[in-house]
C-alpha cells in the first residue's frame, strides 16, 4: 500500500462513519453497542496507524493544509529553479571552464542526493518534490550550458536525455509532478523526431502540430495498458496524451495550412473537426466503460470546445449577438438534458 491508497481506505472509513449515523438516525440500522464500540475501535487503529505510516489526511483541516503545502511546495521549487538559473549567469563570467564544468556537474548531483534525504526524512514527499523540481532545472541548465562551453551541435536527443532523468525521479519517488514534467520533454523529443523524418529542422517541429500525435496515442496506449509498473500514474498518462491529441486537433482544424496532408485548406480543417467530434464522443464512451473519470471528463470538456467553435463559425459574422448567444444558451440546455437523460439509462432508471 502506498499513500493515495492508504488516504483512499481513510476516507472510506470516514464516510462509512456518516453513512452509519444517517442509517441510524433515520431508524434504517442500528448496530449493537458493542460492535458498534469494536468498529469505532478498528477504525480509529487502522487510522492511527496509517497516518504513522504514511502520513495521510484524517481530517477536513489537514486536507486543506496539504493543499497548501503542495501549492507552497510547487512555488517554492520554481522560485528555487529561478535562483540556480539566474545563480549561474551571474557569475559565470567569473568562473574559469574547470570551475563550470564542475559546478554543472555537481549541481544536479547534489540536488538528487538532497531528493533521496528529503524523501527518507518525511513522508509526504513536499520536500522532495520540491528538490526535485531543483534537480531537473539543475540538469538541463547542466546539458544546455556544456553544449555551449564545448560548442556542441544541439540536438533533440537533449530532451531524451532530459526526459529520461526526470523519469527515474517520478518513478523512484513517486513524484507525480516530475512525472508530468518527464513526459513533456519525452512529447518534445518525439515530435522533434518525427519533424525530422519529414526533412525539417528538428528545432521547427513546433510549426506542424501532426509532430505531436504520436506522442499523444503512445501514451494513452500507456495509460490504458495497465501495467503494473505504472498503474498508479496510469491516469496522468491517459489524461496527458488526450490533451495532446485534442489540442493538436484543435490547431490543426482551425488552420489547415499548417498540416502534412496535400489538400485544400478547408478540406483539411473539416476533417479534423470531424476527426475531433468521433475522437471525444469515443473517448467519453471508452472512458465510461472502464470507468476513468478523468478520460470521460477531458473528452467531454473538448467536446463541448469543438462544437461552441462550430458555433462560432457558423453564425457570429452573422446573427445578433444576443441571438448567437441565446442559441449557445439553449444549446446548453439541450446538451444538459440529454447527458442527464444518459444519466438517468447508466443507472437504469429509464429504458432505452
């Protein structure tokens, strides 16, 4: 068991508590005073013990300090970040090319050993988060810096590179941010790569967003494998390949000029738009068949995003816009009433 399970018993147990004294009160089940007393007795051990163990929230409060404590770890890493960066370059200058090459060295060095006492000395992981954010800032300043001291010919291998240590940090710890953070060099090395397979620069991959969708489908095949290596990060895989593929989808069916295929721009952008409608309306099928709530509701949020773009298009050069925007309005109704009717058929309420 690691923590997010150990928080997921806790607030079972905590809403089996509530649920018990509504029965109660409400005269639906009443359990004996003394299983009632050994139930309370095992929970309150079991809650005890897992906040020893893994240092889990047992309460409302705690739950909105470590809210704050992961948003003062996140701002506190990136302050940290900005001061190596900005460390470096002032007094670089100074420093003769054995000093920076040592310094680039033992930055990243230091800040990963300061990871693994951080994470042995709490376990909540704020610190080490924070340090390692630290550590990755150090390592591509490490690469970006000996690229430019040696004149070395910058290639994407660099994200690679980059992606690959930032990995070991989100795998070995944990870390759910780095693990975010790895995968969007990896997206970068990727698309860089397969700009290159079409004879342009790889520092140019950025200008033809189908650079981007193979790094989208490989890791929703990812994080729809369920492997055990990585089931506890399946979702971040999931949710961040669906959004680059839906964003890569966006671009490219509001500015067809930008793709590979030899078409027409408007036939283009028809058909990724058409692309984008069966690719949300799949995703939200799929994700309600194997119940991942964060597929259904990215698929959900960038169907709407399609079809108010239609919108747009079809009528805002044209109608009042006190008529385009009663018509997005009832729309909205209509949308709401259907997904509320799909509701009512998943619970079995009404039939088909």
């Amino acid at each position: 068991m690691n923590r997010e399970q150990a928080q997921r018993r806790v607030d079972r147990i905590d809403a089996f508590t509530a649920e018990l004294i509504e029965l109660e009160r409400e005269g639906v089940l009443a359990l004996p005073v003394s299983q009632r007393r050994e139930v309370e007795i095992y929970h309150s051990t079991l809650q005890r013990r897992m906040a020893a163990d893994f240092d889990v929230d047992t309460s409302s409060s705690q739950k909105q300090l470590s809210w704050g404590m992961r948003i003062a770890s996140f701002l506190g890493a990136l302050a940290l970040s900005a001061a190596v960066f900005f460390f470096f370059y002032r007094f670089w200058g100074s420093l003769t090319t054995l000093g920076q090459v040592v310094i680039l060295v033992a930055a990243p060095l230091l800040a990963t050993l300061g990871v693994e006492f951080a994470a042995r000395r709490e376990r909540t992981f704020y610190f080490a988060s924070l340090i390692a954010l630290v550590a990755v800032a150090a390592f591509v300043l490490n690469l970006s810096m000996l690229g430019q001291i040696f004149n070395i010919v910058p290639t994407p291998n660099a994200f690679l590179v980059w992606g690959v240590f930032t990995l070991l940090l989100a795998y070995g710890y944990g870390l759910r941010l780095m693990l975010v953070a790895a995968l969007t060099f990896l997206v970068g090395y990727l698309s860089a790569t397969v700009g290159t397979w079409s004879g342009a620069y790889w520092l140019s991959f950025g200008e033809r967003p189908e650079n981007f969708l193979l790094a989208g489908v490989l890791m929703c095949m990812v994080g729809a494998a369920r492997l055990p290596m990585q089931r506890e990060f399946a979702d971040i895989y999931r949710v961040y390949g669906l959004l680059v593929l839906f964003i890569t989808i966006l671009v490219l069916s509001n500015q067809g000029s930008v793709s590979y295929l030899p078409l027409a721009n408007v036939t283009i952008e028809y058909l990724y738009q058409t692309a984008g409608f069966v690719l949300a309306g799949l995703t939200i099928w799929f994700g309600i068949r194997r119940h991942w709530p964060g597929v259904v509701n990215t698929g959900s949020t960038f169907f709407v995003i399609y079809l108010y773009t239609k919108f747009f298009d079809w009528w805002w050069d044209w109608l009042p816009k006190y008529l385009f925007f009663l018509l997005v309005g009832l729309i909205a109704v209509v949308l709401l009433l259907v997904m509320r009717r799909l509701h009512k058929m998943h619970r079995g309420e009404v039939t088909a």
